[in-house]
C-alpha cells in the first residue's frame, strides 16, 4: 500500500473539522473547503494526496461546482528525482501528469508546502547513517551527549504545555508566523489519539532546551514543528534531538524520515543538511479553477501578504 500522508488521514480530517473546516472524504482523499472573507464562496485544499488521474480531477471538479468552489489547491504527494526511499516517477511520467493537469483547467499556484523536502533513509544501519554525516554534525551529536543533553520522548500534558511556551518564545524570537496556540491543541489531542503525533524533549538538567513533533504515519516519519528556549543551544540539543529522531524512526521499523520541507540559503535547511538527506522534488502546487472569480482571488492574496510582510516590520507575529 502507498505511504498516506499525515495531512491525509482520519485523524487530520477530525481536526480540521474540530477547527472549523469543513472536510469532505472522498475516495481520492481528504477535501478541506476553506471559506473567503465577504464573499459566498470559497476554496478547496486537497493537499499531499494522490497522484492526480482523469477521473480524480473531473470529481474534483464535480465537488467545486456543489460547494461553491473556486478553485481546489492541489500538492500531489508525488515525488521525482532519484529518491531510493519512495516511489519516484519519471520524467516522462511528470510531462504526462502536468499535460493531464492543464487539460483539467489547472494552473501553477503559489505554495503551501517547499516544492523540495529532504529524506533520510531509515532502512540503512546506525553506523552507515553515522557514517554518511558531515564531520561536524557527528561532532555536535557527541558534543551534547557529553554534556549530559538527555532527549526522550515525552507525550504527557506537561510536556505538551512546555512546547506552546517554547513555541510562543521562538516566534517572539524569530519573528515568524507559526499557527496559533488553538491550531496546536486541537492538532495534538487528534493526532496524539491517534498515534500519529509524538513529543520528543531535549533537557539538559531540569531545563528544556528544545521540544519536536513528530508525525508517524504508514512507512513514514515527518518533522513538521518545532520549538526551543534560544537558551544553551550552545550544547547541540537540536543535532542530539535529530539523531534521537532518526532513531525513534528505526525503532519504529519505518523506511524514511522527512524533513518536512526544503528552503535553500536557510539557516535550519543548512542544518538538516549535515545529516546527509537525499532532495526529493514534487509535482508542484496546482490550482484547479473553476471560477473567474480565481484571478481576482489570486491578486487580492498577493496585496493580503504584501500587507503582512510590511506589517512585520513595525510589529511580530504573535502566538
């Protein structure tokens, strides 16, 4: 059976809805219809789902016109390039899919998801991944395990309520926009019941250094957030906390890990780095419109985000 993505399970459905979306199971895949402000009509999300077919796209189409859709965003969870870890199409495959796309009506659309991710193989021994690191990388891992960097995975509420305070200072920190404080609560009591979310905790002493979670779903692991205290990351909790990742995955018997996105130049993508992961190149961000009202759509969201971006200069995010 092919991975299912986390954001295509039951469980991210239940949140969703617990969150205010309505979400539509078809037999293709998770549907969340998003609404727009002032206006009766709104946009459907079918993200990390199947690889798009004929008839997938014309029930997609079929399900815009019955819920007053614009457009349904779609981020086909369909890789290329030469990963060993999952199913890689081809590129002749690749050319067949975007014509099949455009047939339907769809165009490029902006991102929701990095068009790259890093993976790391799960299925190679300890010593081979070890092995496969930069040198630095290897050195911070030890470097923290001497200092006494303890990580474990910890899913009890305290623990829970010690990432939202971490991940309030990080984005006070950072300044970035992260989801608010609701969105992780609800995320976590779905996921969590469902084994999906884990809570991995590097403490040195008494204090948290950094807190992760960790998606497990089918033959997959995912790292979608994270949050640290900004205080003695000096000690290398975060190389620590990746390795002990790496391993949670192994014990877990699953084949890949992902990195959960790719953004060349950063500083944390140069980090991800050191652990030697394979760049794994998607099928891209598709719109499948169905309204004129699209374009209009699209250019009030590029005056939307030129707002918050300028707005960043004289204020930061909250959490």
């Amino acid at each position: 059976m092919k991975d299912v993505h986390p954001l295509q399970t039951r469980a991210w459905g239940q949140f969703r809805r617990a969150w205010g979306n309505e979400v539509i199971e078809t037999k293709h895949g998770i549907l969340t219809l998003h609404k727009i402000p002032f206006v009766n009509k709104k946009i459907g999300m079918f993200i990390k789902g199947p690889e798009p077919t004929k008839a997938m796209l014309t029930d997609l189409k079929g399900l815009a016109r019955k819920h007053n859709l614009i457009f349904v965003k779609l981020e086909p969870d369909v890789a290329f390039g030469n990963s060993s870890m999952k199913h890689v199409a081809s590129s002749k495959e690749r050319q067949k899919l975007i014509k099949s796309l455009e047939e339907a009506g769809a165009v490029q659309g902006k991102t929701l998801f990095t068009p790259t991710t890093f993976q790391i193989d799960l299925t190679r021994s300890e010593d081979e991944l070890l092995k496969s690191f930069h040198p630095k990388t290897r050195y911070n891992i030890r470097y923290a395990e001497r200092k006494g960097v303890m990580v474990v995975e910890d899913n009890s509420a305290k623990a829970f309520e010690k990432y939202l305070e971490l991940m309030r200072q990080t984005v006070q920190r950072q300044g970035f926009y992260a989801h608010s404080e609701k969105y992780h609560r609800l995320m976590w009591k779905y996921l969590r019941k469902a084994n999906i979310a884990h809570l991995l905790v590097a403490n040195s002493g008494k204090e948290v250094l950094t807190t992760w979670i960790l998606f497990k779903s089918k033959d997959a692991l995912y790292y979608p957030y994270g949050a640290s205290s900004g205080k003695d990351q000096n000690l290398q909790p975060n190389s620590l906390m990746m390795w002990t990742a790496i391993k949670f995955g192994k014990k877990h018997k699953l084949k890949y890990f992902d990195l959960w996105g790719r953004e060349e130049g950063r500083g944390f993508t140069r980090f991800k780095e050191g652990f030697n992961p394979e760049v794994v190149e998607f099928l891209g961000t598709w719109d499948l419109v169905t309204s004129l009202l699209y374009w209009p759509y699209v250019y009030a969201e590029k005056i939307r985000w030129a707002l918050l971006r300028w707005k960043t200069k004289f204020s930061k995010p909250s959490f």
